[in-house]
C-alpha cells in the first residue's frame, strides 16, 4: 500500500449461487428494482469460491484484487499483532446473505479437519447478523435436537431424506437484531426471507448433507472426500435449550452507541459491532469491513481523510488508516477479525 492507507468504499461482488435471492441486497444498497441479481455480496473478500481461482474476490477499484494487495502489504492493511498470528490473511469473511428459499441442511469443517481435508489452516465457523426479514414466519435452523447416531444420520444423507434431516433440527424464530453463532461442525440451515450480514472464517468449505434439488451432484455436497468421511466432522449431538441459548443474542433493543452483537463463544473467531454514533464514536485502528445499514454519516481517519457514508455502502478499513472517527445519524455493522493472542 502506498501513500497513506484510507477506508475504501467497495462495489456489489456476487458470485453465482445455487439458490435464489439478492433483492434485499439490491434494495440496502440502493440499486433499483427487486431483481434478485445474485443472493450473496462478498466483502472485502479475499476468498475465492471453492475450487475456484477468482470467482468470489473482492477486486477494488483501482483494478487490484484485495487480496493480492493485502499480500503487498500486510502490515498496512492488518497490523503487526494480526500478521504476526494470522500472516497475511485477514483471517475474515463478510457476506451479505439474502435467502429467497430455503438453504440446504448443511455444515462446515473445523481447523483441524480442514487441515487434514482441504490442507487450509481455516475451517469455516461462521455467525449470522439478522438485518431484515420478510414472510409470515421467518426462521432459522442449527443443531440437531436431539444426538443421532452416524447410522442414522448416514441413511438420511444416502435416501436424501430432506424432512428426516430439517425435521431432526432445532428452528428458530428471528428477528432484525438477532444473531446466532454457528460453531464449525454445527447442522445448520437459513430459512426463506432471512437476510443477515454473515461473518466466517475465510474459507468456501460447505459439506451439504441435503444436495438433492440444491446442487448438481452429491460430489458437490461432500466437496470430493465421501459423505463416510465429511460426516466424520459432524456434531451429531442434541443440542437442548439451554445449549442452544449459548449461539443465540438479542440486542435489536439496545440503543447504546456500541454493541457487541455476537454470542462470546464467537470471539476466538470474529468480532462484530452495530454503531450507532451519538454524535461521534471513536474507533480503535484495525482492519474491519464496514456496512451500512441506514442513514448517512462521515468516517474520519487520523490521517486527515473524509469518507461520506449512505446506506448500503460497504468499506473495507485498513490498520494502518490508524484511529477512526465515525459521525452522524447512521446505524452500521462493524466486522472484526479475532484479536491477535498475545505474543
């Protein structure tokens, strides 16, 4: 990074899905129209699409790839502290994520499994930000009621058993201001008319156990390695109220200038804030993705820039643009990678 770094504002980056969605993106970023142009938005992605080279990469708007600028200068975009226990990735992915049907009952791998799987230092834990909903009864899905049996759990995959595997899961009501962590392992699946600002580790990794009517071949739901061994990274266990209440936060009513959004058990993983500047809020240098979810406001940095916000803006915010000044009438998501432990 040359010159002094400063916050980049960041165009639409929606690759293609399997399913439908995307007007609620349209309709937060002002783009016209209830098309449903792709049903998830990348952020600051440099995160390519499973088996892909590009598809799925944030590219800014001086031409480059994100990530290859972040690997130019890893320090200027992430800090000492982050590189020095991440390296030059920024350990994060934001999307937004529109569902216009039903997802799929899927789940994704841990770190060690990914390691040994997909040669990845990353699995794929990943935490759901509810920003807005649509229909009757909007809902979403995670962790199996009760503990099954690889036996069990195997033939619904194998008969393709959809109302065995969504049936077997815990559903829960949402609202705008819910979040619900998903620990990687963790069965899960978005229902219709839920849009959330989703942040996860930085990978593409879904193992789809429901791939009937959603992908082209059961390769594409185990991602090459078998169903016998994908389900190996499974938590089959039940998952009672009381656990459950763990993953889950409420906070839509909190009208603070800063609130942590996120269950605590997401820390080790990623950070979010819903800001709400009352009449500024100082911010502490590091990288972040920004989204704005209404009104208009300024972000300021240390270095002397001015970078006027609207609602369905993105920016991607490097370290080094140093502290931050975010001023006026505005709500927005702040997207952290984990902290960097201590050396």
């Amino acid at each position: 990074m040359t010159g002094r770094p400063e916050p980049i504002r960041l165009p639409a980056n929606q690759p293609p899905q399997f399913y439908r969605g995307g007007s609620a993106i349209a309709a937060l970023r002002g783009a016209g129209g209830t098309e449903e142009v792709g049903p998830e938005d990348w952020v600051a992605s440099t995160t390519a699409m499973f088996g892909q080279d590009t598809k799925g990469l944030t590219r800014l708007p001086d031409g480059r790839w994100l990530r290859e600028a972040v690997r130019a200068d890893p320090h200027g975009w992430l800090g000492a502290a982050h590189v020095a226990a991440f390296g030059d990735s920024t350990a994060l992915l934001v999307k937004l994520l529109d569902a216009r049907q039903r997802l799929p009952v899927h789940f994704h791998p841990p770190d060690a499994f990914a390691r040994r799987h997909f040669d990845s230092h990353f699995g794929k834990t990943e935490a759901w930000i509810v920003v807005g909903t649509s229909g009757a009864e909007p809902t979403v899905y995670a962790g199996f009621r009760q503990s099954h049996s690889a036996r069990t759990v195997g033939e619904w995959v194998r008969d393709q058993d959809a109302p065995a595997m969504l049936g077997a899961l815990n559903s829960i009501a949402v609202r705008p201001g819910d979040t619900v962590y998903i620990p990687a392992g963790l069965p899960h699946a978005i229902g219709e008319g839920v849009f959330v600002v989703e942040l996860q580790q930085p990978t593409d990794f879904s193992l789809t156990l429901e791939w009937r009517d959603f992908l082209a071949a059961p390769e594409k739901g185990h991602l090459g390695i078998g169903f016998d061994t994908a389900l190996q990274a499974l938590d089959r266990s039940g998952w009672d109220d009381t656990r459950l209440r763990t993953l889950i936060r409420s906070t839509g009513g909190d009208s603070s200038s800063t609130v942590d959004v996120l269950a605590p058990g997401s820390a080790g993983f990623f950070r979010a804030d819903r800001l709400r500047p009352d009449p500024t809020l100082a911010l502490d240098p590091s990288f972040a993705v920004l989204v704005v979810l209404a009104g208009a406001g300024t972000l300021r940095t240390e270095h002397g820039g001015d970078h006027q916000l609207g609602r369905g803006d993105t920016f991607v915010v490097p370290h080094g643009a140093g502290q931050t000044e975010l001023a006026g009438e505005l709500t927005a998501i702040r997207c952290r990678p984990p902290t960097a432990p201590p050396s």
